[in-house]
C-alpha cells in the first residue's frame, strides 16, 4: 500500500484543499489588495502600477484620518458597553443559572437566527423619533420634542453593541464556567467579605461616569446626573462588590474578556452597515468609506491604500494580543 | 465583653444575608431586562410583517394584517432573492464542511511539520474585519478581469462563502475532535479493524454531531452574509442584498414575513436537535 508506506503524507493531503482555498482566495486577494493600492487610473481606461504611487497612502490617512478616529471611538464605546452590558448577565448565567442555564444560553444567540440587517433596521424603528421608545416619552413630556437620538452618534454605537454583544458574553461565560466556582465560595469561607470602602469608590464612580455620559446623550444638567449616579453607583457597590468577586472571581474571568473584547472590537472597527443605516454622514466611519469608494467611485487606489492600513493595525493589534494570551481563548468564543 | 463579642459576629452575618437576597432578585430582574433587549429588535421584525402600512415605509404601525404572510413572495424579486441565498447557503456549506473537517482531522490527529502555519492561516481569516474580506477579493476579481471572475455573479459569492466558513468549521469540528477518547479507536483497531474502516465506523460517527454544528454554523452564516456579499454579488440579489437595495425606497413587510420565518426554521431546528440529544442520551 502506497499509503502505509507514505503515511507522512496523509495529513498534508487532507489538509492540502483546503488551505489552497485560503491560500487562493484569502492570501492571494490580501497580497493583490495590496498591489492595487499602488494603481493609478480609472475602471475606464484601466490600472497601471507604479512605486511612485506610494502617495496614496499619506493623502489616504491625511483625507479620512476624521472617520478612522471616529472608527476607533465608536468600537471603543461599543466594547465598553458590550462589557457592561455582558458581564453580568454571563455572571448571572453561569453562576445563578440553575436548569435555565442553556435555555438563556439560547436566547443570548438567538438574534443571530434573524437577518443582521433586519435587526438594525429594527432598531431604526425602536429608535425613531416618535417611535417605539421615544414616542412615550415624549407625550409624557420626559425628553423634548426637538430630541433625537437616530442619526447620531449614540444610535451608531448603540446598534453596533446590540449586533455584537453575543460576542462579549460567551466568551465570559465560558471562562467563568470553566473556572472552579468553589474558589470565590473559598474566598468567602475566608473571610473575604463585602470589599470596602473600595466598592464605594469604584461603584460611584464607574455609575457617576455613565450617568454623566447619559446626561450629555440625553441633554440632562450632568453635574446633577453625575451626582446621582455616583449615589446609586455607591449604594450597589457597597452592598454588591465583595472582595471574593474583585480578588477571585473577576481576575479570573479576564481571558474570556479579553478574547471578547477583540471579538466585538475588530468587527466593530470595519463596520459599515450600522453607521449607514442608523447614522448621518456626520457619523460615517471608515467602514462606509472603503465601501463608497469600491462601490460607488471605483477609486481602487485609495479604497485599497485604506484597507490595507485597517487590516494592518487590525492584524498587529491581535499579534500583540496572540503573543500575550494565546490564539486559543480568540477562537473560543465563537465556538457555538 | 461577650455582647461586643457577639454584634461583632452577628453585624457581617446581617450584612451578608441582605446582600445576598438582594443579590438574588437584582440579578434576576437584571437577567429579564437584558434577555428582553435581546429580543426586542426580533418582536419588531415579526410586529412589522403584519403591518399594513401605506405606501412603501414600513416604519410606523398602523394596521394589522396577514395579507403578506398570505403571499409572502409577492414582491418581485424577493423568490429569487431567497433562492439564490439557499443555492449559495447550501453549496458553501458543503464544500467548506468538507475542506474543513479534513483540515480539522490532519490538525488534531497527525503531527507534521508546517502545523503552526497551518493554524495561523486558518486563524486570520477569523481576524480580519469582514470588508476587508470582501474588499481584497473584489480588487483580485477585478484585476483578473476574465469569466468566471468578472464579471462578479453568483460563483464569485461562493467562491468567498467557501473561504470564510472555511476556517469556522475548522474549529467546530476541531473541538470536538480534541475532546474525542483515542481509546475508543484503537480498541478498534486492536480487534482488527484498519484504518479506513475505523474511521467510519468508529471516528465519523463520534464526530458527526461536531459536522452538524459546523455545517449548520455555515449555513447560518452564509445566509445572512451581508458585507462580504456586497462587494463579490456584482448584479446577483441575494436575500440581505434585497433587504439592502429595497432599504432607501422602503422594504416591503414580506421582507419581514421571510425574516421572523427564518427565526422560526432555526429555533425549530434547534429545538429538534434538543429533544433528539436528549432521547439519545437516555436510550
């Protein structure tokens, strides 16, 4: 059998069509992406390839330089509030579960089961000036009527952490899952009690922090907004943050945020789709830009030049990450 | 000094007990609240396929209908919309579940040189933002500039279906893999079964349910690929390609009838596999 005698062979044929599929249509389009951001020209007349045309890139950076920043913020927000938004309810799932663990498991992807587009424009709807939310508000006089909240930055950043927040809570919850529970209970049996006056502290400010942001969203005086958040923040602190949670628990658990941070931060850096559909172009990121100018302008050059540069930071920022915690707890989370 | 004794001990236990109830019922009512902001935006998709609206946004509520669950293709295009998402859903699926679980199976069970390279290449498809994705395949498209690449159409839809789902179903059914006892399959072999045998008779079927996931994971994917299709579809409407081009002038309500449909198809199917793991389990 020519096999048994080969057998080195075996894996490299199993492996071989598939990777000449990456190779083909991954490797080579990145490499081919990168060659025509060296083009000039136009779709009618076709491309030439010139070094000199390494100019592209700082006039690139130099004209979108406002939509990179704006990139950056908007999936930095979105990461943050994902976070906020997730940690506790994959707490709450993994720890406080019970026989409902798979059933929120569940509903926590099920969005994922309806079209990404839809559920942005739903939130078109949900947002709308008179709609779903703002609608009764505004008859009951709680915000005023020239208030709005689509086509602005929050509508963005609030549609980009609905759309990845699945991302944000898996991760965590499996990396609260597969730590051992007992040990907070140790910490507890330990005399780890309720961690103050550091839960205070961090309670009011963290709330004080986004009460004040609230404030300025909404139009609210934020010194008052502040004050009361950093008072709620500090009741729930003082009674909710124990020091078994904070030295145990929490650092415990930094894998799992780590790896979804990346999940939502990288898909929310080249996202175009909520800035376009939620947004104004006042709040276009360089997502809708590369799209405008492949699509709509057929500026190879530029659009390829700006590609290029977000593949790049993006790959560096996951080699840095890579390096320090490994690939494997990346791919973890979205194992579904 | 036994009274000071006792409040001293007595004083954290109070606080504790407290915290705890409160930490029971906030965390509940914190679950509630955070599982109905999930599900909101999938109430309105379903409240929005049985609105009548006038004209052609389909916004603001005003009637209730089933009309367009009655005729839920009865928008042009939006049959072959769907057919074309199905076609390329179900041939991706196929082929990047067959590339992949071979990938998976040289992965976890041969030791070889190149293995980290292996792995690296198929990582960073995962790690590159979408647009990117479909941004380098369109500038080589364009730049072979020959049939069957440009001009862009259905087989260059799947051609980037294939390659994303690729790496996906490497790492469905890798995890299963690695968690597979070897013990089982050299019992086999022990009895006298060899390799090719083994593996479909011992290997494949432990495996199997690992294939379904990854397959069923593909699927998904596939069919609600928004960006990556934008720039590789050309001409060609896939469903979320005419959710896309309908959005400016309005998007009829049957658009909402096919979207809550496939939510329920999926729930449906996930549901099934549920009741049919359990019977497996106790039989």
């Amino acid at each position: 059998m020519f096999l048994r005698r080969h057998r080195w062979i075996v894996p490299y044929a199993l492996l071989t069509p598939g990777l000449l599929w990456l190779a083909a249509f991954y490797v080579w389009p990145a490499v081919q992406m990168f060659v025509s951001s060296f083009w000039s020209g136009s779709v009618e007349r076709g491309f030439t390839f010139s070094l000199e045309n390494w100019t592209t890139y700082p006039d690139a950076l130099d004209r979108y330089s406002t939509q990179f920043q704006r990139s950056v913020l908007y999936a930095g927000a979105a990461t943050i509030l994902t976070f906020m938004i997730a940690y506790p309810l994959a707490y709450a799932i993994a720890f406080r579960g019970g026989r409902l663990k798979n059933l929120l498991l569940f509903l926590v992807v099920a969005p994922f089961f309806t079209s990404f587009l839809l559920r942005t424009i739903s939130w078109k709807i949900i947002l709308g000036d008179d709609g779903l939310v703002f609608g009764p508000l505004k008859t009951l006089g709680f915000v005023d009527d020239s208030f709005r909240v689509l086509a602005t930055p929050i509508a963005v950043i609030s549609g980009i952490t609905y759309n990845f927040l699945p991302f944000m809570v898996l991760p965590i919850y499996v990396s609260l899952e597969k730590g051992d529970q007992r040990l907070g209970e140790a910490a507890e049996d330990l005399y780890a009690g309720p961690w103050r006056p550091g839960g205070t502290i961090a309670g009011a400010i963290a709330s004080g922090l986004l009460f004040a942001l609230l404030g300025v969203a909404f139009g609210y005086s934020v010194p008052i907004m502040a004050a009361a958040g950093a008072v709620i923040g500090a009741v729930a602190g003082t009674l909710f943050l124990s020091e078994g949670f904070i030295r145990v628990t929490l650092p415990l658990s930094l894998p799992g945020v780590f790896a979804g941070s990346l999940l939502v931060f990288i898909p929310a850096l080249g996202d175009y789709v909520n800035a376009a559909l939620l947004g104004n172009p006042g709040t276009n990121m360089i997502g809708n830009v590369i799209q405008s100018r492949f699509l709509v302008n057929n500026d190879y050059p530029t659009a390829s030049a700006l590609s290029f540069i977000l593949m790049v930071a993006i790959l560096v920022a996951v080699a840095i990450y890579a390096r320090l915690l490994g690939t494997e707890s990346l791919t973890e989370g979205r194992r579904l | 000094m036994t009274a000071v004794a006792a409040t001293a001990a007595k004083a954290p236990a109070l606080s504790v007990s407290v915290r705890r109830l409160l930490d029971r019922y906030v965390l509940r009512l914190y679950v509630i609240l955070a599982v109905a902001y999930l599900m909101l935006p999938i109430v309105v998709i379903a409240l929005f396929s049985v609105n009548d609206p006038i004209g052609r946004s389909n916004f603001a509520w005003r009637a209730f209908t089933l009309d367009h669950w009655l005729s839920p293709f009865g928008v042009p295009g939006l049959f072959d919309a769907v057919a074309t998402s199905l076609r390329v859903a179900f041939l991706s699926t196929l082929i990047a579940t067959t590339l992949g679980t071979l990938i998976a199976l040289a992965l976890v069970r041969y030791q070889f040189r190149g293995a980290g390279s292996a792995n690296l290449l198929i990582f960073l498809p995962m790690a590159t933002p979408e647009i990117v994705l479909g941004a380098s395949l369109l500038t080589m498209f364009v730049s072979i500039g020959e049939p069957p690449f440009f001009p862009l159409s259905e087989f260059t839809i799947l051609i980037a279906h294939i390659m994303f789902n690729i790496s996906f179903v490497v790492v469905t059914v890798r995890a299963r893999l690695a968690g597979l006892d070897r013990n089982l399959e050299e019992a086999a072999m022990d009895l006298g079964a060899n390799e090719w045998t083994t593996f479909w008779k011992v290997t494949f079927p432990l495996i199997l349910p690992g294939i379904v996931a990854a397959a069923l994971l593909a699927f998904s994917l596939s069919i609600d690929d928004f960006v990556i299709t934008n720039f590789t579809a050309g001409r060609t409407v896939t469903f979320p390609m005419f959710i896309w081009g309908s959005y400016r002038i309005g998007i009829p309500p049957q658009v909402n009838v096919i979207g809550t449909l496939i939510f329920l198809i999926a729930v449906g199917l996930v549901a099934l596999s549920v009741v049919f793991q359990r019977r497996s389990a106790r039989a």
